[in-house]
C-alpha cells in the first residue's frame, strides 16, 4: 500500500511541473502534495533517477525542472489507466443498479426518489428511464409525500437516511446507494 501511495505521489509532482512548468518550487511541490520538504526532495530525485524529470540549476537558489518524454509517457500511461478501471466501475455500478432496479420494479414501484448529491445520479437517472420509472431528486433530504406515493427512497452514496425514516416496515420503502453497490 504505501509503494502506491509513493507512486500516486510520484505522478501528483510529476503532473505539477509538467502543468506549471518552471513556475513550480519545490516548496510549492510540498504544500501541493502535502509532503515535507525532504520528502519531497526524494522523489524529485528519485524521478530524475528514473529519467521522467530533469533538473537544471538556474542559480544558487533556483532550479528548472522539466518533465522528460519519459515522463509524458508515464502520466499518459498512469491516466490511460485510471481511465479505465473508471469506466470499469461505472459499468459495475451500472449492472448492480441496473439488479436492484429489476427487483424493486417487480415489487410494483413507479419511481426513485434520490436523496443527496450523488456522483451516480446520471446512472440512477439513466435506469429509471429504461425501466420507466419516474425519477426525482431531493438534495435537502426530504421525501415528503407530494406525489411521492409508490416511489421508492434511495439515499445517495453520500447521505445518511433521515432520522424519520426508521422501524422494519419503512426499510422496505428505502436503500442506501453504497450498500447496492457493495452487496450485488
């Protein structure tokens, strides 16, 4: 873990400079990444070692870095990865929504309701057109029964249900976004 942790920090400096250009110090580099100085001067000199940055002493007090070609290809094959393990988890999020809406559809609901900002909305949203179920948000929190009868309450990854909503019977009524994707 922490050799991941090392190399995520290795590409945050290396994004930096490449982005900043000479403008960058590595005090500045530090702050960024939230890493001491010293720390900081390591991988600096661990990625001039590995031949994705150059440095070059301006003067006694300042120092140019540039990223290498090497280190393009490095972020570019960093980025290119991360790239896809997203789409991948979209895709599984997609397919576990996709499982629970099925089930609550066939349990006779005509909508979602979600509840919270939810970096999945687009996802949430996209399914209940396909099963045509009728979709709402509510970022306050509240499901109030304004026309809300037959809907089912979804909490986004990011909100706690509401202290109202408690006791076995309105649990059926309810799911917390991040237990569909952890339990499908």
């Amino acid at each position: 873990m922490n050799n991941i942790k090392s190399l995520e920090q290795e590409i945050e400096i290396l994004e930096n400079i490449y982005h900043n250009h000479s403008k960058v110090k590595q005090r500045d580099l530090a702050r960024i990444v939230d890493l001491s100085l010293g720390m900081t001067n390591a991988i600096i000199k661990r990625l001039i070692k590995k031949g994705w940055l150059k440095a070059r002493k301006i003067n006694e007090r300042n120092i140019h870095y540039v990223v290498s070609t090497q280190g393009i290809e490095e972020i570019a094959k960093r980025s290119y990865r991360y790239f896809k393990r997203t789409i991948k988890n979209v895709v599984y999020y997609k397919e576990a929504i996709n499982k629970f809406f099925i089930s609550i559809t066939g349990d006779g609901y005509k909508g979602v309701i979600l509840i919270g900002e939810s970096d999945l909305d687009f996802i949430v949203e996209h399914l209940c057109q396909k099963h045509d179920l009728s979709f709402k948000r509510s970022s306050n929190g509240s499901s109030s029964n304004d026309g809300s009868e037959g809907f089912f309450v979804l909490f986004s990854e990011n909100k706690e249900p509401l202290p109202s909503v408690s006791g076995e019977a309105d649990k059926a009524n309810y799911a917390y976004l991040r237990e569909i994707l952890v339990n499908l």
